[in-house]
C-alpha cells in the first residue's frame, strides 16, 4: 500500500511538471490581461468619442471633440475662471457636509444611546426624509435669495439623512454581547463607549459618509445650475447660454473628477479605520 | 488589580461562594426553583444538565449580569455585583473585540502597566506570538483562548464558565481543558463551568452538578487525582451514573 501511494504521487508530480505552462511570458500575459480588463470599455467609448467627431459622424455643438475639451480647459484656467468656480464649489460643498453631517453625526449617537431622545425625535426625522430634497430649491430661494445660505442649506439638508441613519442604525445594532461582555470587565460610560460602542459602530457610519458625499454634489450641482451667479454649476450653465458645449462637457468632467476623489476619500477612511474588519483588509 | 491589597490577609486565592434559596423565573416560567449551593474556595465545580435546565441562568446571576427574584447569592461573604474584579465569565462565544489586537483584547479594562502582565498570560495559553494580530484571523480555539486570557489576566478568585468549550472540535476541546486544569491548578482560582458534555464535567471537577428543571437534582464528587484516565473503570462509572440520570428523565 505505501508504495503504491508512493508511486500514485509521483505520477501526480510528473503530471503536474508536464501541465505547467513553459515560460512565464503566458503567466505574464494573463495577469496584465486580468489588470487591464477594467479599462477596456472606457478606453473603447473614448476612442469612439474622437473617432466619431474627428470624422464629422457628431456634430460639434451637441458633442465637442476632445481636443477642444483641452482648449476650453487651456482657455478657462489660464483665466482663472476655472480656479476661482472650483474652490467657491468645493467650499460650498465642504461646509455644507460639515453643517449637515456634523448635525446628523450628533443626533444620529444621541437617539442611538438614549431611548427617549430616540422616541422623542426619530419618527419626525423619518417623515422628514421622505420629502425630495431638490424639490425644497424653490422654496430655499424663497427664503435665503440665490446667496450662498440657500445652498448651504440644500447640501446640509441632503448630507443629514444618510449620516443620521447610518450613525444611528451603526450604534443600534452594536453586538449586544460585545456590550454585555465589555461591562462585566467593568467598561462604563465614555470608555464603553469608545472602545466598544463607537467603534462597533464605525462601519455603518462610514457607509453613511460614503453616501452624504455623493448626494452632496448632485445637490450642490444642481443648486449651482438653477440658482447661483459662481461655481462649477454657473460656469457650466454660462457656457451653455453662449454654446460653448466644450465648456460644458468640462464642467461635467470635473464633477466626476470631483465624485471619485470624494469617493477615494472615503475608501482611504475605511482603509485606515477599519483595518481590522476583514472586507478592509485586502486591496481592492 | 486583584488579588491582595498589601496587609490583608487571605487564607486563599480562591473565593468562597454561598447560593441560598435563590429563585428565578422570566415571566411565568420558573427558571430556577430554590437553589442551595455552597462551593469551597479553590474548588473546581460542574454544572450539567439538559439545554433548559436554567444552568446558563444560573451563571449569569452568579456573575451579576441578572438579579435572583428571592434569595442571596454571596461572594466571601459580601453579595454578588457586576463587573466584580473578582469574579470573571467566559461566555459561550470567545466575545473578541474585533477592532482591538489579541493583547488589547487581554488588556481590556486594565489600567496601569498592564501590558507586560498581558504578555505573561498569553505566553501561558500559548498565543504570545498572536498578540499584535486581529481576532478575525484566529481559529475558534485560539478565540477562546485568548477569552481565557483575558478572564485570567486580572487573577480572579472565582471563574464562571458558560460553555466555553461547546463550539470547538473534539481535539482542540481537550487541549483546552488540559490548559484550563494546568491554570487552575497554578493560580488556585474557584471554578464553576456550566456544560452538557458529562465527559468534560467528570474530567474537570472535584464535584459535579446535575439541574433538573431548575434544581439541583444530584450531587456527585469527583474523588479521582489528576490526570485523569477517561478510560478507567472509576471515571466510566462516575460518567455512567450521570448518564442514566440525565436520560431517565426525558
């Protein structure tokens, strides 16, 4: 029987020595393959972007060739134009997230610890939430004129209800063991909640950040867009009204760049804080 | 942090625990019907019985998560409370801070230079080399291991049990009641260890408990000295009488 054994894992051994690819080119080629596969349609939909309106297939007011994308960029920077709108937007929406979420964060640990505040206040900030936040710009403008209170407002309003719900259902749904363990080893008050509570409850709220971030620049965009004489938002719609699509389609473009740096911005909090949650842990 | 303050005298490391007449029940269920028990300090105590006999609810009011409806439970003397420096439980689950390392997890609640003492009871259970890594890495024996650790960190006089060992397999177990039995015998702490498993309470124990419905339905010592020969004719004995009392009830 152990030669037999012996002789079946040698066969294995020579079978898997034969199977094995020659050289490492193919192992090469398969895992740049793997990397670059995600790229693939962008860099298709760019290409039939140029293709398409270098050979007149699109015409140039409705979809601007790249390269006058480019000049509109040359053009606007050089101006300072592009500067001066983008740190006026990314003020407003900075401040916004810290009004809104910083109130959102405070109620969303206060009805989560106390019962009381929780039944006192939760179910009016449910309804509240249900109500479309862009469907308050009429009335914003109503009340604070097209001046930067009006989207302070707007922002903070729709960067609250993500960070409320998200840091409240985070400090609910702590493991009631975790708690129940963490007292019998005499953990009360502030040190119960920071090294259990808190950090128990770390994941749901960044998911909550991870949210805010998003609504807060559709709302700033579109309160820039219909109310606004600066930003991102009011030079796009200036451009629009002089047809220059080029520096439209720019406007867009740094929208995006804007999203996915919040959205890194995010991912990297997670990275940092919660290390030791094991979704974290690898690499995307 | 336990243990003698300086100038006290104490005749041993391990805590006298006194239970009279304690009753309880949730709702109109009767959980626990007048139990009376008085375990030696130092001794090393099993508790057996069917899932619903109350042995988990007795645990936990030994160990102040509950309060008993009638009766006292005392503790050298003075009665039971949470979060009691002496007194410490291993839960049926290792109950791990996911977000603090294997030596905060053991260091949990120590104040002072706690670290170096950390380092000296994980070496105990074997797990110095785990002690910078995330509890999410480590395999159910180490978890509880670790829970070991950390309920011993801090000298208790009395260690309450609840099934710690219920969820592991049947090598890692006996490993782990090989290592409970070395660290009891050491520190000479009292011991209280709930389980179903009438083989590990027979190993384990001086006296062995069997709840029936709430109450104490037979008491058994454990003459036998360690190590303990499970296939010996004494141990099968012992282990057979519980047995056939357990079963003749259902």
């Amino acid at each position: 029987m152990p030669s037999d054994s012996k002789l079946l894992a040698g066969n294995l051994a020579v079978a898997r020595k034969a199977a094995a690819p020659k050289p490492n080119l193919l192992a090469f080629a398969r895992i740049a393959g793997a990397r670059s596969l995600p790229w693939l349609l962008p860099v298709a939909l760019f290409a039939a972007w140029y293709v398409s309106t270098k050979y007149g297939f699109i015409d140039p007011t409705f979809l601007p060739a790249p390269g006058d994308v480019l000049s509109g960029f040359q053009q606007v920077s050089q101006t300072g134009e592009l500067w001066n709108d983008l740190a006026i937007s990314t003020g407003r929406a900075l401040g916004g997230l810290a009004i809104g979420g910083g109130i959102g964060f405070a109620l969303g640990i206060l009805n989560g610890l106390s019962p009381l505040s929780a039944k006192l206040l939760d179910t009016t900030l449910q309804m509240l939430r249900n109500i479309p936040i862009l469907a308050l710009i009429p009335l914003a403008i109503l009340w604070f004129g097209i001046g930067e209170s009006a989207k302070l407002f707007l922002i903070a309003l729709g960067v609250f209800f993500p960070v409320y719900l998200n840091t409240y259902h985070g400090i609910r749904n702590v493991d009631a063991g975790l708690v129940e363990m963490a007292r019998t080893y005499g953990l009360r008050g502030p040190k119960l909640f920071f090294q259990v509570i808190f950090p128990g409850a770390l994941p749901s709220i960044l998911v909550g950040l991870r949210y805010a971030l998003g609504i807060m620049w559709l709302v700033l965009i579109v309160a820039e867009m219909v109310s606004a004489s600066s930003g991102i938002g009011y030079m796009t719609m200036n451009a629009r009204d002089d047809m220059q699509t080029n520096i439209v389609v720019l406007g867009i473009l740094i929208y995006a760049l804007l999203g996915k740096l919040a959205d890194l911005f995010a991912y990297g909090l997670e990275r940092r804080f919660l290390r030791w949650h094991q979704t974290y842990a690898k690499p995307r | 942090m336990s243990g003698t303050q300086p100038g006290e005298t104490r005749e041993h490391p391990g805590a006298a625990l006194s239970i009279s007449h304690v009753k309880k029940s949730f709702g109109e269920t009767g959980v626990l019907r007048d139990i009376s028990l008085s375990i030696k300090p130092g001794e090393f105590v099993t508790i057996v019985g069917h899932s619903g006999c109350g042995k988990s609810t007795l645990l936990r009011l030994l160990a102040g998560l509950d309060q008993p409806d009638h009766g006292d439970i005392t503790l050298d003397g003075a009665p039971m409370r949470l979060a009691n420096r002496e007194v410490r439980l291993m839960f049926q689950e290792a109950r791990l801070l996911p977000w603090m390392t294997v030596l905060q997890n053991v260091g949990l609640g120590l104040t002072g230079d706690w670290q170096p003492r950390a380092r000296t009871i994980l070496r105990q259970t074997g797990l110095e080399s785990r002690a910078g890594d995330w509890p999410a890495i480590l395999s159910g024996g180490q978890k509880q291991r670790v829970a070991l650790a950390r309920a011993l960190v801090g000298q208790p006089r009395l260690l309450l049990m609840d099934e710690p060992l219920g969820a592991l397999d049947a090598l890692t177990r006996m490993a782990m009641q090989e290592l409970i039995l070395q660290i009891w015998r050491a520190q000479k702490f009292t011991a209280i260890l709930v389980t179903h498993d009438v083989q590990e309470a027979v190993a384990l124990a001086d006296r062995v408990i069997v709840l029936e419905r709430g109450a104490i339905g037979q008491e058994l010592a454990v003459p036998l000295s360690h190590p303990r020969d499970i296939g010996s004719p004494e141990f099968a004995a012992l282990e057979g009488s519980i047995l056939k009392r357990l079963l003749r009830q259902h």
